[in-house]
C-alpha cells in the first residue's frame, strides 16, 4: 500500500476513535496461519480512553490495550498486508474498507447526520454497562449471594464478582447454538462451590433465554450444597439441584448436553473433562485451577537452566498442562480454545478452556506424545485416554 494511500485510511480510521465507537471489526485474512480476526472495542481506565484489541491466533486470544493514535496506526498496519476487510460501527456512522490485491484501499463512509445526544456503550474497564445481567434490575440470587442491594445495586466490593459473572455468560451466550431449543438440555458443574455461576447459568438459560434446562451441581462440601439447594428451592428453580459427590466416581446421569468445571483442583479437571467426553457432551467450559501434577514431574536438560526457578517452573506447568488438554480434547473430536477469564478468588489463573463437539477427531496423537515426551512427566488427562 502506497504511504499516501495508507495516510488516508488511517485519518478515516482517526476521525471514529473516540468514546462514540462501538466496535471494529478487522477479517478476511492474506494468509491462512497467524491472526485470523482483529476485534478492537473502546474501554476506560480511570479517566483514560484506550481501545483494546482481541487478536484471534488459532484457538487462542491476545489482548492489548492502545490509545487513539497508536489504535489507528495499528489498525491502518493490519490492513496493509495482514487483512483486506474492516468494518467499524459507531454512534457517528459506519466505516467498511475493503483492501484489493493490488493493496488498493476502497474506503466507503456512512455518516449519521443527526445530533448525537446520548454516549453509547462505552466500556469502563471496571464498571461495563453492556452486561448480560443489568445493574439496576435485583436478582434474587445475586441479592442473597451478596452481589446486588435489594433495589439492584451491585455492592462496590462485589463488582468483581459482578463482572465475573457476566464474562461467564458471555462465554455460553457464544454456545448457545450448540443447546437444544426442543429438548431438555443437562448440565453439569462438577466443584460448583458457592454456585455463584450455577445459579446464573440457570437464570440466563432457563429465565431469560427460555431454554428447558436441568443443572446437577456437584461439590465435596456439604454444608454449601445443603445451602445452595435451599436457595435453589426459594427461587423456584425446579430444575436445578446440588449433591454431595466427587467428580471422578460420579454416576447420576448417563447422558449430558453440557459440562462445566470452575476451579475444579489438580486433576480433578482431568477427571471432569474425562467425564464430559465419556457422555458426548457438547459442549465444555474449564477453569482450571492449582496444578501440581506436571510440575512435579517434569524434567528437560534443555530447559533445566529455565526450570532451576521454581515461580518460572510452577507457571509454565500449568501453562503445558492446559495445552495438552486442549490437544487431548481436539483428539477426541472437540475444536477447543483457550480464552482469558477473569482472576476467580479461589486462583490467580484466568485461562478458561472452551471445548465444543464438532467435526472429526483431529490427527494430533504423535504431537501429544511428543510433548509428554520432551517434558519426561505425567498428565492424568493423558493417562486416562491413552494408557490401559
């Protein structure tokens, strides 16, 4: 792209980065490996406008927040080679640029004529008003788990917690295609705890979204699941129950739609995700949590000088943990994604592993092999699936 044509879109681009944006959206890909979309969307931090960007890698999301000027640059950059197509959406009018092979931009403007009275939906990076579950209107469950006042107010101490929620079901509104509008769908949440999402994925489904849902919550500590079934009785929500039991003897059901494990510790994830494939279900969303099987196993003379620290060690174990089980997953017929979550109280990890059944089982046996081989350890997922 010629420096005078490449000034042009990026001063097209300038003019709509400002707290009017809803969103850009950067596709259509020159080669198939590397970014295979750009999301950039407006977010505040204190008083800051910034614009972050979701760059989609394979199964994988990456994050950066930029300010204007950088933010159009970036963009501008993407388009000249990377991408041939982006569109951006904003309260002053719509912007679509279309990259030729000849590295020709078409740039096409829509402007909105009319006085802009109110600011949209700009993003606080803490305070979002875009959410799924809506400030202002009380749930009773968010009342009596101590997120929300009576009247609707999140609690300032709990906006955390508020916000967790709602990224959570951000990630099932993503799936919902995958749930049966014409049947009874089954869910299980192995290691529920508290059950603060429980109880909001069975008021998202099953209250607002209509669907014909039945949630099994599963955890080792009685008195939460004696509490979490006499909340589940006073909302009146028929469907949804808790037992006392541990994921990897668990038998109640014979059939599931959709398995849920949040924090769920060691290899109590392996156990879960085992499960969840053994019934076929469609989908699976994990948090993992504390890792400690791999790291107490894994050695590489090449990597020793790396290992030798222990914070280094414990990291990249969890990291080529979560790996493997979305490789394991991927070779038994799941196209699975790591995505970041937010910080849970019980962890410091933010990785979130979605998994959706679709398509053949990918050929990926050897590389998984391979891995465990280069790190001489053990992975109860592993085990499970391949040694007899």
């Amino acid at each position: 792209m010629e420096q005078m044509e490449k000034r042009k879109l990026t001063e097209a681009l300038r003019e709509y980065l400002d707290e009017f944006l809803v969103r850009i959206i950067i596709s259509n890909p020159v080669e198939k490996q590397g970014m295979s979309k750009v999301k950039i969307r407006p977010l505040k931090q204190k008083d800051l406008l910034l614009f972050q960007a979701e760059e989609l890698i394979g199964n994988q999301a990456f994050h950066k927040n930029l300010p204007k000027e950088e933010c159009a640059d970036y963009a501008a950059d993407l388009l000249d080679g990377t991408f041939r197509q982006l569109e951006l959406e904003s309260g002053k009018g719509q912007v679509r640029i279309l990259i030729s092979k000849k590295g020709i931009p078409d740039i096409k403007i829509k402007r909105i004529p009319q006085k802009i009275t109110a600011v949209p939906a700009v993003t606080d990076h803490n305070r979002q008003k875009n959410y799924i579950l809506k400030e202002g209107i009380p749930i009773p469950f968010l009342v009596d788990l101590g997120v929300m006042t009576e009247n609707g107010t999140i609690i300032r101490s709990r906006y955390d917690k508020f916000r967790q929620i709602n990224r959570f079901l951000e990630f099932i509104e993503d799936i919902l295609p995958r749930l049966y509008k014409d049947r009874e769908n089954v869910i299980i949440d192995f290691g529920c705890g508290k059950s603060y999402l429980t109880f909001a994925m069975y008021y998202y489904l099953h209250v607002q979204k209509g669907y014909s849902i039945r949630i099994i919550g599963l955890d080792l500590k009685q008195t939460v699941i004696d509490n979490c079934n006499r909340l589940s009785e006073r909302y009146g929500y028929g469907k949804l129950r808790f037992y006392h039991g541990d994921i990897a003897s668990y038998e109640g059901v014979n059939q599931v739609d959709m398995v849920v494990t949040l924090h769920a510790c060691d290899i109590a994830t392996d156990y879960a995700l085992a499960k969840a494939v053994s019934w076929g279900a469609s989908v699976i969303l994990s948090v993992p949590c504390c890792q400690h099987e791999l790291n107490k196993q894994m050695e590489n003379s090449m990597m020793a000088p790396v290992f030798q620290y222990g914070l280094i060690k414990e990291r990249m174990a969890a990291l080529y943990t979560d790996a493997l089980r979305a490789e394991i997953l991927e070779n038994q017929g799941y196209r699975t994604q790591i995505l970041e979550f937010i910080d849970m109280e019980h962890t410091p990890k933010n990785i979130l592993i979605r998994a959706v059944k679709q398509g053949e089982k990918r050929n990926n046996r050897s590389q998984i092999d391979e891995i465990m081989e280069f790190l001489h350890g053990n992975l109860t997922l592993y085990n499970l699936f391949y040694k007899e």
